[in-house]
C-alpha cells in the first residue's frame, strides 16, 4: 500500500505497475486512477484503490476492501495566503 502512495505521489509509473494493474480515467481536470493489486496476498484483502484528482491535486483516497469495508481520505487544496 505505500508503494501506492509513494508510486503515486512521485509519476513513478513502473513502480506503480509492479504492484498494481492501473485504469487511468476522466480528463485533465478530473481524472480517476484505479490501482487493482496483483500481489494475491494483498489482493486477498483489498479490492481496490481509487485516486480522485482534478488537474494536478490528488482530492480522494478510498480504500476499498473485500469484506465490504471502505476508507476514504479527502484531501484539501492547501489554502496560501494572499500577500500583502
């Protein structure tokens, strides 16, 4: 699961690839990236990853597991202040 996020978070593709089976959806301003594991023991656990992004930001994280349970993580635009 960190190479998911690790992969994911520095474009390494190959990385992401070697333990994932990858479906990239949507368009540049809202795009899904679906990781489904190829490892059969993680695969025993979890169902699949999905990523929400729009543009260049990552917005969603959910977990999905095969017992039916879910975890998803919502992430916010860092809000810079304006300047002075």
């Amino acid at each position: 699961l960190l190479d998911a996020l690790r992969a994911t978070l520095t474009g390494d593709t190959a990385l992401l690839q070697r333990h994932f089976r990858t479906e990239l959806s949507g368009t540049d301003g809202k795009w899904v990236l679906r990781l489904l594991p190829l490892d059969e023991r993680l695969a025993r656990q979890v169902r699949q990853i999905e990523l929400v992004g729009q543009a260049a930001d990552l917005r969603s994280i959910e977990l999905q597991l095969n017992g039916g349970d879910r975890s998803l993580m919502l992430v916010e635009p860092l809000q810079v202040p304006a300047a002075r």
